[in-house]
C-alpha cells in the first residue's frame, strides 16, 4: 500500500517495439499503441464495448511474461516492455488465421463483404495464403432472419460483436450465442427470427461477410459505389450517413468511417430507409390541373403556371398561406420566408410543429446556467452527462441516437438515467429511476427525482411535446432549482424541424427568432380559413389528416409521390429528397451540418432550385437573390442570429452548434399547434409510407420491451 | 464400489471409507466429524492460512496451486459478500475421485467448506457437481439436510456465531466448467465461457465477489489437516509436496482403482504392486499419468516418485491425478485420436485456436486412424498443436495440445505404420501409358 | 403455452429456486432446466419461456445455455437413455466394442432413439467410472465393469419390462 498522500500517477511510461510511450494508467495496450500508430490487429476487439480475447489476433510479447499477451485485455504498465512485430508473433498470427480459414467457405467472390472484408484483410497483411486444411468444411446453410438480416453461419468467425453491440449499445439483446465448439453459431432471440430494432447495427459491425442486409446483399461490389458523406432525413436527431452510390442510386447506408456527431451509431431508417427515393410512385415530372385532372407537364409550363396565377392573386391582394415541410434544408427554410414575406407580403408561413423549442428560448432568457454560458445541450453532452432526465418521450423509438448516446453513457460513465414517461420505455432497464406518469402529471413527479438528479451535480433534461407552453418554464424552474448546471434538449420530430424554427418558418418570428413585426396566420388557421386564394405546401402534406376550408384556393405542392396534398393540388412540382440536394439541415440538439447530394432522379428538382426559377418567372430574381445553396447558407451565417459558427467545421462535413437564443422571456408558442407525430423506429411519415423495407417490418414497434 | 484398500496406502482423507453408514453425519461425528471446524473457530483467519501455508497442501483439481495462499489471496474488508465454491465438476478423462469422496465421506467435504467460509468470512457456498453425477448430488443433498439438522450448517453454529450456507449445484454436461472461472459463469447461469484473468476469483469470482474456489479433495483434505497440524501433513509428503493424493489408476492393470498414498509414491510401485501388475502379464507400452490433459510417458519413463516436481521434470503433470495405464498392445493412434475426439467435444468455441484446431486436428487423426493418412499429416499434426499451444483463451487448449505432441513425438513410429500399412501403390508408368 | 409441473417437480424447482440471493436467481437456470426435462422429456419452448420468467431472463439466454450444455435436450429421447463411455479409459477397456454392440444392436446411432421410444443411445465423455471402465450410464444409473454381455443383460432387461 502506498502512503495516501501520494497521488496515483496520472500518465504510465512503457516501451513498444523499441518506442518510449506514455499513456494515461489503464489504456489497454491495444488502444495505446494504436493512438501511437502502431497496429495490432484484433477481430474480436472494438472500442466502447465489453472485452472478449476471444480471436487471439491482438497476442504481443511483454517481457517478463512467459506467454504471449492479448493486448486487448492488458492495461499499459509502467516500465513495461512490449514487442509487437516479432517472427514468434508473426507465427502465431498467420497460425490463427490459418485456423480461421479451415472452416470458412472462401466465397470471397461472391461475398458482400469482399473488398472491404477484415478477414481477407488480415489474411493479406499477416499471411495463411496457403491452404494445408484438406478436410471437410464445417457448413450450414444461410438463414433469413428479418425483413433486413441475414445470418451465414459459414462465414462467422464468431467474434461476437454482433452480440455487444445489440445487448450493450443498443440495448436490446437480440442476438445470443448457442452450441459449443466448431458449432458454435449466433442466434436470434425468437429462435429463427428476430424481434428486434432492425437497425443493422450487426451487420455493420460484422468484419466479415456473415451478417448482411436484404437492402444490399449481392447488389453490387464495394468498389463500384462513390461514397457520399451527407445527413440522415428521417429523424430530428442528425446522424451523418454515408451513402453508398452507383450510377446515381443509393445501394446503401452506413457510417462506417464513424464520422459525424454520431460515429457509427444508425438506426433503421438512416441505414434502410433510403429506399423511397427510387420507389415506383415516385413523381418525375410536373403536373398540372386540366379539366380536374392532374396532366404531366414540362417544368416551364408548370412554373409559368404558378408564377402567373400568384402573380394575380398579389396583384388581388389575395391571402397566400405558405407551409414548409420538416424535412427541407436551412437554405430552402431561409429561401422560402425571403419569398413569402418580400415578393408575396404575407406572414401566413408555418411549418408543422412538433416540439417547443420557442418556449425553452423564452425560459432561459437572461438565465445564466451556473458554471457555463449554454444551456442548450448538445448530442455529445448526453453522452458526457453523469445524469439525463428523460421526460414526456419515448426515446428510443423517436430518437434513436439520443437513446444510444444516454446508453452509452450508462455504459461508459456509469451515469444516471432517470424517465418520466407515459408508458413503459426501454431506458427503464437501466434507469436509476422511471416514473410512469399521463401527461398532465409528469411535471408533478419531478419532486420524485430531485435528491437523485441534484446527487449526480449536472444534468441534462431532454423533454417531448408533453411539456410545452407553460410547462417549460415550469421544468425550466424546478432545474434551476436544483443548484447544479443543468442544459436542456427540446425535442421536435424530423430532420430539419429546427430548422424550420430556426429560420422563421412561423407566422411570429423572422428568422433566428426575432419577433415579426406582423404575425401571420398559422398552420391550422390557414387550413381552417375560407377566404385563403393559394395554399402552397412545400414538401408537407397537411391534408393527410385536415382539410382545407378554402374550396377555391388555388393548391401549389412540392412532393415526391402523389400524396393527399398534391391529389388535391392544382399543380405539382416533384421534389428532391434531401439525398439529392446540397445544403444545411440542423438537428435537435442545434447542430448544422451539410446535406451532400448523392443519388439522383431524373425530372425532380430541389425546392432551392423550384423556389428560385419561380421567382425568376415571376420578375423578382434580383430581389430574391441566386438560388445556389452556398449563395443562401451565406446569407444565413451572416444574418441569422445564432449561425455565425465556424464554416470550415461545416465545409468538412462537421456538426458546427448553433447558439439560438429569444430577446424576450414572454411569448405566445400556438401550444395547441404543437404535437409530435410520435413515430416509432419504423414510421416516419411519408418518408416511411413510401419505404418498402420500413413498411416490411413484422413485428409490431417496441413489441421489443413492452412484453416484458 | 471403491476398490480394496492396500496396505501401502496412507489413509487421511479416505480413512472413513469403509466404516458402515461412512456417509452419515453419526459415522462422522463419532470419527472426528467437525472436530476441525471447532478448532478453526478457535483459531485466526491468519493460523488456519499458515497451517494450510504449513502443510504444503496444493490444489488437487489440476492445476497443483497452493491452497493456503490462494486463501491467503481473499481480501476479507472487501465490503462485498465472500463465496466458497466447490468444484465437483470431476470430468477429466482418467479422473473418478471426487465421486468416491462425496459418496463415501460428504460430510468431510461440507467440515472443509465451512473452516474455509470461517477463514474468509463467506456466508455462503456452493458445491458444483456435475450434472451426470446425480445420485451424488442426492447423497450430498441429504449429507447438507444432516448437517443442517444436527446444526452444523445454518445460522450461529454450535453457537460459535459462524452462519453458514451451503448448497449442491447441478451442471448439465460440460468439461470446460470444470475451469474455474467457467464454472463460475455456469454457476451464474450462463454459457460455461472462461472469464478475462485478472481478476481472479479470489478477488472477483461468484457474483463479482471474493470467492474461495477449490477442488473436493483440496477441500477434503483440510480437516484432517487442522486436526493432524500442517507439520505432521506436510511430513508426509516430498518437500513441497505435503500430504497424500487419491491417485485414480485405470486401464490395463490387475486391481485398477483409487488409492490414497503420499505424494512422492513411485509410480512403478503403484502399477506393480498396488495395482497388482499388468493385466495378463502384458508389458507396459505408457502411462497418462495425470489425466487426458497431461503427456503421455514411455514405459522407461515411468520410473519415478510422483511429486508435483518429478512429474515437470519429465514434462508433464500430476493434473487431477488419473493415472491410465496402457499395455503393449494400446493404439496410440486411436487413443490419440480419441483424446483429440473428447477436446473438440468440449471446446467451448469461444477463441478461434482451440473453437479449429480441435476440430481441425480431429479430423486428421481420424483419417490417419481410418488408413487415409499421408506423410505430411504427422508434422502438420505437431505443428497445429504448436499452433494452440499458449496462444488459447484458456487451458483447454493446452490441455489439448500437449498430450497430441507427446503421442507424436513419443510414438511417431506408430503414426507412421499406419501410413505404411495403407499406402496406395505407386501407378507404374506402364499402365499410364495404357491410360493415354 | 402455459406449462405445469407435477407437485414434486414443482417443489423442487421452487426449493432451487431459494438456493440464490436476491437479483441473482439467473443462476437456477441450470439445474432448473436438468430437473425439469427429466420430467417433461425435452426443453420444449414451454419450458425456455416459464425458466427464463422464473429465472428473470430472457429466452434467448435460456436458449443460448440448452445450446451449450450436452445433457441439455430440445429432442426426446428414449424411456432410458443409454450412455456409453469410450473416453480413453473406456477405451482400454473395451468401451468402443460396447458401443458398436449396442448400435448394431438396437439398429440406432449417437443421439438417436429406437422406433418405439424405449431406448436412445449417446457416446458419451468421460462419465467418471475410469477405474471401474467401462461404464455405462442407463439415465442416472451408473454400470461398471460392463462386458458385452452385461450389456445385454441390461438391454434385455429394459425391453423385458416394457
């Protein structure tokens, strides 16, 4: 026992292959020597999830040691001398590999995995080219085990990644393994299916070719695909995405080079839910009203259409109501408001609302948070957090990285989770507390959570569309009243829903909320008005569930399938999925990143580019200024309040944050207009209507946790 | 069912055996039953460790580690529950002496738990039995109602204001759980997979808790020991080597059997005279000398004091003492073979050189057996073992290849008749031509 | 899909159950499982689903341990189930020609059960009978110093009293 006055050493001096180290006491060997450029290679190693040493590939000399050692399992040891690349090392590894291959079928060419394979990788690099293995092979034949995965047991090297990264960073456990020895296979927890998030995060952590996904398995060859680094569209949370693309066409998702805010982390829509933008429905051209059916039309005769028909509907002083979609860019956002409120004159400009984020603005203004300046949290913030306090969402269903990050956390950290929910969620298996609560008592129970949230001295609140109005300064004040440094996350549903917000998309606030001069109609007050001349829906279908009151007004819709909105429309122009447009989205958390195009369809065009040609039709192109994407994000970084962030950040595909804040503390937030969608991991609005893989999921969402 | 004693054995831990009712706490009580266990109660954590520390007394499942140290190792402030375990896992081939010792004497195995959960402070314990051995886990079950009822189990016993718990555990067919942090897995319901080592169970073993995990005949042995002193146990030994081990002599000899003798009894001596003789006065061919895990001796190396010492000497061990003896007309092939068949059955899958190279191995000593051999097969046969050995996750595939080396190197001869014996004709040129 | 237990079995489950602290009762799962196939014949999907409630897990833990433990069934097997030992002991001392006997004999192989359900035969590893080999097992039953005529004896037995 050393004296207690003695502080333990903050860094440990080692040697590896003749190199003086220093790590900080604990690094594994493996992680040390990596940070230091030296590889060792590993199968059954991945950092973040539970030791294995099971694949035998990570072995090293240590002196003094009579064995070889697993530097995946050994921490860095003052004075420790290492060897990494050794003939007896370089024997053991091609012995293991040798081993590997005795019963792996070899079917590189035919494999997704090939070209891209661990496997085939270390068989390069450490050797076992020659095959002395003459005997049968161990084979079971391939198994379907959801709409998404396929298992291939032949090609299992069995290192049990799948398993972690299912039970530990997913939290769902779908995944076990059976027998024992040469039969050892992965199963999953339905006996011959799964009843799981579908997220494929198996799949892509799988170093070889025995899990693969419906959506790309034998489609194409790794190397026949350009890569494009760009934003999921589905949910709020912004998960970088790279997409795979041949001949225009998306193949695949993943975020394989871990990238972005959320490293490799994908749920099932960023992974699979591609697929509508090349489903059969999918409009290609313009369309126009004749005679009471909608006719194809070229896009001059589409946008010279509108643009007369606004034209005299200006010239009228007709009323105009304008509605933004969730899921279009910044650029489009800004773009759009620009149009409305300067060519058009009218401030009758909503998007649909689905979090409160105006009220939280109001609650902190002139609010100092105790030792830092922000109190918006970011997503790296969930995971850095001793304590998260989920309120009034089911998180893991609605946002599914938010989950992920607050699991890792546990994991990591050890951090405390506390919910307050209305129903069972799955942050229940490991919360330090979880309360079931309707909505109208959920504030009530934070009294519940006040001695174990102000234990753990910082928290982070993370709340649904249940606390909204005035039950945001409520949750605002029972925090402050906690005495420690607590940030704040207030959810909304979809891609650019923020962004909405951020960029005025409501009938009170110019962009960066600055309070309008004139406030316009929302949303539903628009839909409910009789008198309205032009209903112009930009990538939303408001008339899904409601109707337009205005039996004369003349329907504008940008769409990509001939939904409730555009059946009703008098012209329709098809729309770019955020896949195939650049630009700027921002997540929930107020993070920008840039939208990269990567697939393409022929005829369908950006809203960008529709918004800009219309002006231009119009007469009011110098006013409404150049519609390119780079043009806009300029302008917004220079005006909008909040979005002066550091553009290389952004440029190089980084998550730069916003510092949005409110100039006043009292505002009316149209409570009764906000309202989550509720999506499940498989429902994302039209997006998931129209997406075959997401529609094909059996089991019923969440069946997961709720039966238990 | 245990075999006649013999004069040359020295009877500590088997003495009871014999006696009538030997499993029934009356027989025990009235042949120094939990004399012991009232003698630690008497003593300090810190004597009954320097006693065991005394007696030399080293693990008897395998391994041969020093039972007073690994004692020693439990760090009684841990704040966390203390555990005893017992491994009745006994499923080395060549093994069947724990089974003797719970059949015959199970009340001096739950005497050895209870001064064990005295020593660190453990309320609690469990025996692992093997789940084949069930009509033992029913012996012992009653042995611990006994107990309980006569209170020498349960709440403050004998008033000494000890609690103690103890209770059977049935496994289910595994031999990897005879390791012991697979054991404890299996014990916490799971797949029987070793565990990272460090921690060991001293530190972190049932539960993530301090855990006492010994063999049963480490434990066995314990009272005998506190009663006779860790000197006079000691004595009775080799230096180093204290005390006497139950050997287990199978295969091809006149009394087969399990015999208790000190540790350092020649082994020549054990087969000619304990074990009367090779069977139809056969010559010897080699001897397993420590079940299927250890290296196979020639007869001309069999000539030895068995002590942990003398069996590295030779490269071998002592393992779990299962002496299987082999005449002149053994197969070593097949016995090679179906070495190889029983640790590709019990490979547990986890790390890819045991989970293939069993397998691998198995299928090239089948094909030898089965005539199909080829030249190259025997080298590749050593290497691939070479290949496992030291580099698996856990002992198994040491355990593995060790004895396939020793077959090889000691026996290539054999390996290599069976090629000849199956060697294909060479095709003579003439009928090639005829081909053409 | 609900599964009952004979009061024995029932009781028994319950006092094994008791054996393991608060929070940790995953451990039962083994013995609960050997317990309760011998009297329901196999680890039916009945039984994985009670077990893992029971035992406060999930199925596909219970799952991944039936996969892993050899005495752990999801087949039936016979009214007796014959184990015969040629682990090396067995082997030296005639272990494999019982075996052989038993297969020609009964017409069945390695984990396989004969037309009428009587009997399954397993080879089977070292059973712990080395110095009493060769051994066979009959369930629990042990049998030592088997000869191929012992066997006999204890297969005709069995089919005699059926």
């Amino acid at each position: 026992m050393s004296a207690p006055t003695q502080a333990p050493p903050t860094v440990v001096n080692f040697t590896v292959d003749g190199r003086q180290l220093s790590a900080p006491p604990g690094t594994l060997l493996i992680d040390a020597c990596k940070r230091a450029g030296i590889e060792i290679p590993a199968f059954c190693y991945y950092e973040g999830y539970s030791l294995q040493a099971a694949c035998r590939m990570c072995l090293v000399e240590v002196e003094k040691m009579p064995k070889l050692q697993t530097a995946c399992t050994l921490p860095v040891m003052e004075g420790m001398i290492v060897r990494s690349e050794t003939e007896q090392i370089a024997k053991a590894r091609k012995g293991t590999l040798e081993f590997l291959l005795t019963n792996h079928p070899l079917d590189c060419p035919v494999c997704d995995k090939g070209g891209e394979c661990e496997l085939q990788d270390m068989v390069f690099r450490y050797g076992a080219g020659e095959s002395r293995f003459t005997e049968m092979k161990q084979h079971e034949p391939e198994r379907q085990w959801s709409p998404v995965v396929f298992y291939d047991p032949a090609r299992c090297i069995l290192c049990y990644r799948c398993v972690r990264v299912c039970n530990e960073g997913m939290g769902v456990g779908a995944l076990g393994v059976t027998n024992r020895g040469v039969v050892s296979e992965i199963v999953p927890n339905k006996v011959d299916h799964l009843d799981c998030d579908e997220c494929g995060a198996c799949i892509d952590i799988c170093p070889v070719g025995a899990l693969t996904s419906d959506t790309y398995r034998y489609k194409t060859r790794p190397w026949e695909m350009q890569h494009v680094g760009t934003v999921c569209t589905h949910c709020s949370n912004g998960c970088k995405t790279t997409l795979g693309i041949r001949n225009g066409e998306i193949m695949r998702g993943n975020n394989r080079d871990r990238s972005g805010i959320n490293g490799e982390f994908l749920c099932v829509k960023g992974r699979y839910g591609f697929d509508f933008t090349t489903h059969t429905e999918r409009l290609t051209s313009p369309m126009i009203r004749i005679n009471d059916k909608l006719e194809p039309a070229s896009w001059s005769r589409a946008l010279g259409f509108v643009a007369e028909k606004f034209k005299a509907v200006l010239a009228e002083g007709g009323k105009f109501g304008i509605v933004a979609g969730t899921h279009q860019s910044n650029e489009e956002y800004f773009y759009l408001q620009k149009f409305a409120r300067n060519i058009l004159g009218t401030a009758n400009l909503d998007h649909r609302r689905t979090g409160d984020v105006v009220s939280l603005l109001a609650a902190l203004n002139g609010n100092t948070n105790i030792g830092d300046a922000t109190r918006l949290a970011t997503a790296d913030d969930l995971y850095r957090s001793p304590a998260t306090l989920v309120i009034g969402t089911d998180l893991s269903q609605q946002h599914p990285f938010l989950a992920f990050q607050v699991r890792a956390a546990v994991r990591h950290f050890k951090a405390k989770v506390f919910t307050i929910s209305e129903g069972p969620v799955r942050e229940e298996k490991y919360a330090a507390k979880s309360i079931v609560a309707a909505p109208g008592e959920q504030l009530a129970a934070l009294e519940q959570l006040r001695e174990a949230a102000k234990a753990a001295g910082q928290l982070v609140v993370v709340y649904g569309d249940t606390v909204k109005g005035e039950g945001v300064p409520t949750l605002v004040a029972w925090a402050n009243s906690l005495e420690i440094p607590v940030k704040f996350v207030a959810l909304v549903d979809d891609s650019n829903s923020r962004g909405a917000l951020d960029m005025g998309m409501m009938p009170d606030f110019l962009p960066g909320y600055q309070p309008a001069a004139s406030k316009g109609l929302g949303l539903a007050e628009m839909l409910a008005d009789p008198e309205l001349a032009v209903f112009w829906s930009i990538g939303e279908n408001p008339l899904a569930h409601s109707t337009l009151a205005s039996r004369q007004a003349f329907v504008v819709a940008h769409s990509m399938f001939l939904d409730e909105t555009a059946q009703r429309a008098d012209v329709v122009f098809p729309s770019a999925s955020a896949y195939e447009k650049n630009g700027t989205v921002t997540n929930v958390c107020g993070q920008v990143q840039r939208l990269k195009a990567a697939a393409q369809t022929m005829g369908v065009k950006a809203d960008l580019e529709i918004l800009g040609l219309l002006g231009k039709e119009m007469g009011f192109a110098a006013q409404l200024g150049v519609w390119s994407h780079d043009a806009v994000f300029k302008q917004i970084h220079a005006g909008v309040a909040g979005y002066n962030v550091p553009l290389p950040v952004i440029l190089t595909g980084g998550a730069a944050t916003t510092t949005s804040a409110l100039g006043t503390s009292s505002v009316d937030v149209r409570v009764e207009d906000i309202q989550s969608a509720r999506d499940t991991l498989f429902t994302s609005g039209s997006l998931g209507r129209y997406s075959k893989l997401l529609t094909s999921v059996p089991e019923y969402p969440g069946a997961l946790y709720r039966r238990q | 069912m245990f075999n006649e004693p013999h004069p040359l054995e020295v009877k500590i831990i088997t003495k009871r055996f014999g006696l009538p009712n030997s499993a029934s706490i009356d027989t025990y009580l009235a042949n120094d039953g939990y004399k012991a266990f009232l003698k630690a109660v008497e003593m300090t954590p810190e004597d009954i460790i320097n006693e065991l520390k005394t007696s030399n007394l080293r693990g008897r499942g395998g391994a041969g580690f020093p039972t007073g140290m690994k004692w020693g190792f439990i760090p009684r402030d841990n704040p966390k529950p203390k555990y005893v375990v017992v491994n009745a896992d006994e499923s080395e081939p060549g093994t069947c002496k724990d089974r003797l010792l719970m059949e015959n004497d199970p009340h001096q195995l739950i005497e050895g738990c209870l001064i064990a959960g005295r020593t660190i402070g453990a309320k609690r314990g469990y025996i692992y039995i093997r789940g084949e051995y069930r009509y033992l886990i029913d012996i012992m079950d009653k042995a611990l109602a006994e107990a309980y009822a006569h209170g020498w189990l349960g709440q403050n016993i004998k008033g000494t204001g000890i609690d103690f718990d103890l209770y059977t555990h049935s496994g289910a067919g595994a031999y990897e759980c005879g390791e012991e942090s697979a054991l404890l897995e299996s014990l916490e319901g799971k797949r029987g997979v070793p565990r990272i080592r460090p921690p060991f169970p001293a530190v972190s073993g049932l539960y993530a808790s301090p855990t006492v995990l010994n063999n049963v005949e480490t434990f066995s042995s314990v009272p005998a020991i506190l009663l006779m002193g860790g000197q006079a146990y000691a004595d009775i030994g080799t230096p180093k080597n204290g005390g006497t081990r139950m050997l287990c002599v199978s295969g091809h000899v006149n009394r087969p059997g399990v015999y208790e003798v000190p540790l350092g009894f020649p082994m020549m001596t054990m087969i000619n005279e304990v074990c009367g003789g090779m069977r139809n006065g056969k010559k010897l061919k080699g001897v397993i000398p420590g079940g299927s895990s250890s290296p196979v001796l020639r007869a001309e190396e069999c000539d030895f004091p068995m002590d942990y010492d003398n069996y590295a000497a030779r490269k071998t061990m002592a393992g779990s003492a299962g002496m299987m003896v082999m005449d002149e007309d053994t197969d070593i092939v097949k016995v090679a073979l179906r070495t190889m068949r029983f640790y590709a059955h019990e490979s547990c899958g986890w790390c890819i050189p045991c989970r293939e190279g069993t397998t691998w191995l198995r299928k090239m000593l089948t094909r030898i057996d089965e005539g199909a051999g080829r030249r190259a097969d025997i080298d590749l046969i050593h290497e691939l073992s070479k290949n496992m050995l030291g580099r698996t996750f856990c002992p198994l595939g040491d355990a593995a290849a060790m004895p396939t080396i020793a077959f090889v190197e000691k026996f290539r001869d054999e390996f290599e008749a069976r090629l000849r014996e199956t060697a294909v004709p060479v095709t003579s040129p003439d009928q090639l031509i005829a081909i053409s | 899909m609900a599964i009952t237990y004979s009061p024995a079995l029932e009781a028994k489950l319950q006092e094994i159950w008791a054996r393991y602290p608060e929070g940790r009762k995953r451990s039962a799962i083994i013995p609960m499982l050997i317990y309760a196939q011998d009297e329901v014949g196999s680890v039916t999907p009945e039984l994985v689903e009670d077990l893992a409630r029971r035992c406060e897990i999930t199925p596909l833990q219970v799952e991944e341990v039936v996969g892993y433990y050899s005495m752990l069934h999801k087949e039936k097997w016979g009214k007796h189930h014959v184990q015969i030992c040629t682990n090396i002991a067995c082997l030296l001392m005639g272990g494999e020609e019982l075996w052989h006997h038993a297969t020609k004999r009964l017409g069945i192989g390695h984990r396989q059960v004969t037309a009428d359900g009587l009997i399954s035969l397993e080879e089977v590893e070292c059973a712990g009978a080395c110095a009493w080999a060769p051994c066979v097992v009959d369930g629990y039953e042990y049998h030592h110093h088997v000869t191929v005529e012992k066997l006999d004896q204890l297969l005709d037995s069995i089919q005699r009293v059926q």
